[in-house]
C-alpha cells in the first residue's frame, strides 16, 4: 500500500456548509464564486456608465446628421424606414387601369399581326400539297388547324393517304433526262415518229441523197433536244423556287405560333389585372377556384404512411404553377342592385 493511498483512507470530505434551516427565509446563501460573478457584472457596468458620462462632456453641440431625424426606434427596437408612402386606393386602381390599357393595345396589335399571317398562309398555293416530298409535320397540322386555315377533312385526307417514294440513280445527265421524260410518259403511247430507229435503213454503198421529208425530221430532233434542255433548266428553277417557299412557309409558321402564345399570356394578364381592380373595389367577393393546373393527377399514388400524416385530409395544392398550363383565378360577386 503506498503513502498516497493511506493518507487518503483517513480523510473526511467536507461539504460546503448550506442555509440554515432557521435562515431559510433570507434566501440562498451566497458562496464566493457567486460573489466573484456579482462584482464583475457590477464593475463593468459602472465602466459603461463612465465612459458614456465622457463621451456626453465630450461631444460636440454643432454635430448634426440627418439619421438622427430619421430614424427611431419602437420599444427598443430600431426601425428603418425608407420614406415610401402607400398610395391610396383610388390612385392604385387608376394605375392598373392604365396598365391594362396597355396590355390591351398590345394585344389588338397583336391580333393584326396574327391576322396578317393568316392571309399569308393562306394566300400561298403550295399550302399543303400532297405530292411534296417535304409536308408539314403534326404541330404544323395542329397549329393551322387552330387557326382555321385548313380543315378537318384536309387534315385526315392527308394523313390517309400512303405516299410512296421510288428513287431511281443515273449514271450521266442524259440518262436522268431520258429516265425523266419516260416517267412522265403514259403508259401504252406509241413513239412518235421523231423517235424511230434508222435499223429499218438498207445501206446501198453511196450516199444517198436527203429529201425534204428527213431534213424536217432532223431539224424537228434538234428542237426537242433544245426544249428539254430548257425543261430541265425549268424544272431546276422550279425546284430552287418550292425550297425556298417551303422555307418562308415554315417561317411564317413559326411566327404565327409564338404570336398565338403571346396572344393567349395577354389575354390572362389583363384578365387578371380587371380581376385585381375589382378586388379593390366595394363589396364581398367568393373564391371559386384560385390557379390551379389543367388535368391535376388524383391522389390515389400517395402511401399510407403520408395519408396518416395528414390524418385523412387532402393534399394541398402546390402554388408553383406552370406557363403553359396556367388557368386564371375565378372569383364570383354577390349580386348588387345598381341604381
């Protein structure tokens, strides 16, 4: 057994003496941590006092700042206020009289604009042709469908009839010409004289002269190689001229659906800006259905487990709604009897 540990066995541990019962009513009795605590709290706030009392025999009577006006403070808090005022009502309702004004300007020009695509569209004669190779997809359907350029009918004929594409490749020029006028032959016709074979000619050994009759059909076979090359010089400038048609009418298109949706967030704005200046005005108004989304999905997918946290009650509706399926608020007034 060491020294420490018999030393140790002897001693007695000595609580720090308590309140005495008969003194309970003087309160806690206070231990010198408790008086070390008090008397730092006490200096520091005599020092804080000190060194205001200086800085207030210190200050100087001429120093001004426009803060000291302005701002305040409300039970003990310090308020900033930046000096805007609420408009009164009145003024407000006028404000958004003069927005919606401007949105409905902007929409009538608009309209001009959409309707002058219209007759664009509508004034071209390659609309929709069914011997194209390049039609409109289904958006482009979709969209001059909306607009009522074209029919239902026009849309299914469209659609049910089997367009078939055959390509034939040509080693030359000549071979494609050749290919070319063959395919718009009809079927069945008889070759013109212009283009019978010599095999029926007997070689006699001397030249024989021409007659009249040949030299014509020379000069005639001649002029049919000039007119096709000028056909296909023709058909070429054809081609280059429905490119670019295809082009402008795809242009067109794409304009006039950027208008239509321009056209349709113009209309909610200045529904809804109708709608905020009668929410200022007199009376008691009922909300019907506030925005919301078209074609919301059920709550049959949720788990039992969220269903139990909300204890039976339905899901909130989210208030982030999408641009492109935002339906406006609906809201109905009591009926008033004008005057």
């Amino acid at each position: 057994m060491t020294s420490s540990l018999r030393n140790s066995l002897h001693r007695r541990n000595h609580k720090e003496r308590s309140q005495l019962a008969h003194r309970s009513k003087l309160g806690f009795l206070e231990k010198h941590k408790d008086y070390v605590q008090r008397a730092k709290d006490y200096h520091s706030k005599q020092d804080r006092l000190t060194r205001l009392r200086q800085k207030a025999a210190e200050r100087n009577k001429d120093e001004f700042y426009f803060s000291m006006n302005k701002e305040k403070t409300k039970r003990g808090v310090h308020v900033k206020d930046r000096g805007n005022t609420a408009l009164p009502t009145d003024m407000v309702k006028l404000l958004k009289t003069q927005d919606e004004n401007y949105v409905r300007t902007m929409q009538t020009s608009n309209l001009k604009k959409i309707d002058r695509l219209k007759r664009q569209l509508t004034d071209m004669a390659n609309l929709v042709n069914d011997d194209s190779e390049e039609g409109l997809d289904e958006d482009e359907y979709e969209l001059l469908q909306e607009t009522g350029i074209i029919s239902q009918s026009s849309k299914g004929k469209k659609r049910s009839r089997s367009v078939t594409k055959h390509v034939v490749f040509a080693e030359s020029m000549e071979e494609a010409n050749n290919l070319g006028r063959k395919r718009n032959e009809k079927p069945g016709s008889e070759p013109t004289p212009s283009q019978g074979t010599k095999s029926g000619e007997e070689d006699l050994g001397w030249k024989v002269p021409e007659s009249g009759t040949k030299k014509r059909r020379k000069l005639q076979q001649t002029k049919d190689n000039q007119d096709g090359e000028w056909e296909d010089s023709k058909s070429v400038d054809e081609d280059s001229a429905s490119s670019s048609s295809t082009d402008r009418r795809r242009k067109l298109l794409k304009e006039l659906g950027a208008r239509l949706v321009r056209d349709r967030q113009l209309r909610y704005t200045q529904r809804e800006f109708e709608m905020q200046r009668l929410m200022m005005g007199k009376g008691a108004a009922k909300k019907i259905s506030g925005v919301e989304k078209l074609g919301d999905e059920d709550d049959s997918g949720d788990d039992e487990d969220a269903l139990d946290s909300r204890k039976g009650r339905p899901l909130k509706k989210k208030s982030k709604v999408e641009e492109a399926t935002y339906k406006p608020r609906v809201y109905k007034w009591k009926l008033e009897r004008k005057r």
